[in-house]
C-alpha cells in the first residue's frame, strides 16, 4: 500500500512532465503515443513534432493511408517503384494483404536490392533535423532565465535565474547550481538549478546515402499490424530516403493527412 505522495515526489513529477512536454514539442504525448515509443517516434519527433501528435489523432484509416502514402513515396524517390517485387508489395499492402516474398525475410530482401540492377541518381545527402531551443528547467514564481557571459568564448551559452522585482530568492543548495543542457534521449536531473550551460552545437552534415536501404523499411513498417506504429515508422524511413529533400515529403504528408482526417470528421469531405 503506497503511502501519501510528498511534496517533493510531487514536485520531481511536475518537473518530469516539464521535460517530457518539452520533448514531445510543447504538449504531453497520449498514452497512445506512449505505447510506440519502441517505434522511430522519438526521431520523428526531431523533425516534426506536430506532425507526431497529428498522425495520433487521426484514425486508424487516415494512419493506415499515410503509411501506404509514405512507403510509395519512399520506393517511387529511390527508383524502386518500378521494380517487379518492390511493386508487387506495394499492391499487397495497397489491398491489405500480407507482403510477398523476399518481403517475407529479411536476408533474402537485401540480396534481391543486391541483385537489382538500378541506374544511380544524382546524390543525397542525409535528413538533417532543425535546430530546436534547448530544454529550460521550470523557474521559481518570479524569475526568468537570463543570458550571461560565459568564462571563456567557446561557444557556449550561459544563463543564470534572475530574479525579478519584489521576488524573494529560489531555494536551491550548493551542491545544485550548475546543470548541463538537456536535448532529446538525455532525462536531466529535476532540480531547480542556478545556473546552467549549453554547450556549443556542433553543424551535423552528413554524406550521399544509399536511398533504397532506407526505402525498404518504409514498406515493412507500413506494414505493421497497428496502424500508428505504421504511419510512424513509415513516414521516418520515407524521411530518410529523401534526405536532404525531405520538408517536401513532410509538407505533402501533413497536407494528406489533414485532408483525410477532414474528410473522416466529415464523409461529404471524403475523396471518390
């Protein structure tokens, strides 16, 4: 039997919520969400975090739709598309049917791309996620993060709680006035600190990928049986096959999605 939640349990709960909001682009996830993050979703999320939650409030449908719509688009921009046994997989999944063989194994599917002959495109970079403003720990009543100077000009951004008129001082010890900058994967300790600095980003670039290695999962993932670990999943290799190109991927499948889910809430709405 569980005891009273004390004030300091509550206090560490706020704050682990604070984060998580933080990380799920400024509003908690569903407990749906919750449920795949086994998935690519916290990727996915680096990209596009409105995105995310728009594919959890569609149904089942419109997620099963975008997954479909993702893994073409996937095939169709690594010249896959036109490939006999990639195409015979898109048609099982177009009619809801499992995928064929080498679909089937995956060993006997990379060694049918190895044994397929492809005319090269002009090269692809890798997607790279936007810049996103680093996690800030919640303030006292009263205080704000304020930008100072750092100790020596590496790169690094500095920032102390200043206290705003009339505020009495935040109650934080010694032993908790320094924290480092909190980013996706890294749960920071949930403590109000003093300070706290965020290291210099260091520009990701990446090199040409090989877009069908990326395109192929996009078609297994759309086909897994629940529709949102599908629509996920799919749309993050499809982004990975565009790579450098992907916002155009991203624009068309927010604008795919809003319309189906339009025409969900409304059947007068739907396509023929």
């Amino acid at each position: 039997m569980h005891g009273p939640v004390t004030d300091d349990e509550r206090t560490a709960e706020e704050r682990r919520l604070h984060y998580e909001r933080w990380q799920w682009g400024g509003r908690l996830p569903s407990e749906r969400l919750r449920a795949v993050r086994g998935s690519n979703v916290l990727g996915l999320l680096t990209f596009d975090s409105d995105l995310v939650h728009a594919l959890d409030a569609a149904g089942s449908d419109v997620q099963r739709s975008v997954a479909l719509l993702a893994a073409r688009r996937a095939c169709e921009t690594a010249g896959l598309a036109t490939v006999p046994w990639v195409a015979g997989a898109l048609t099982a999944l177009t009619e809801g049917h499992p995928l064929p063989p080498p679909f089937d194994d995956a060993a006997r599917m990379w060694e049918a791309l190895r044994s397929t002959p492809l005319a090269p495109g002009p090269p692809v970079r890798g997607a790279i996620p936007p810049e996103r403003p680093p996690y800030f720990p919640p303030t006292p009543a009263g205080w704000a993060w304020i930008p100072v100077s750092g100790p020596e000009d590496d790169g690094a951004k500095h920032y102390e709680l200043g206290r705003l008129p009339e505020s009495r001082p935040p109650a934080v010890s010694d032993d908790k006035l320094s924290a480092a900058g909190a980013d996706i994967g890294h749960v920071p300790a949930f403590v109000t600190p003093a300070a706290l600095t965020h290291p210099a980003r260091t520009p990701q670039v990446r090199g040409p990928i090989s877009q069908p290695h990326f395109a192929l999962p996009a078609v297994l993932a759309a086909a897994d049986p629940s529709p949102l670990k599908a629509a996920l999943d799919a749309v993050s290799h499809a982004l990975e096959t565009y790579g450098e190109h992907y916002p155009e991927l991203l624009e068309e499948i927010r604008s795919f999605c809003a319309d189906r889910s339009a025409g969900e809430a409304d059947p007068s709405l739907r396509h023929p």
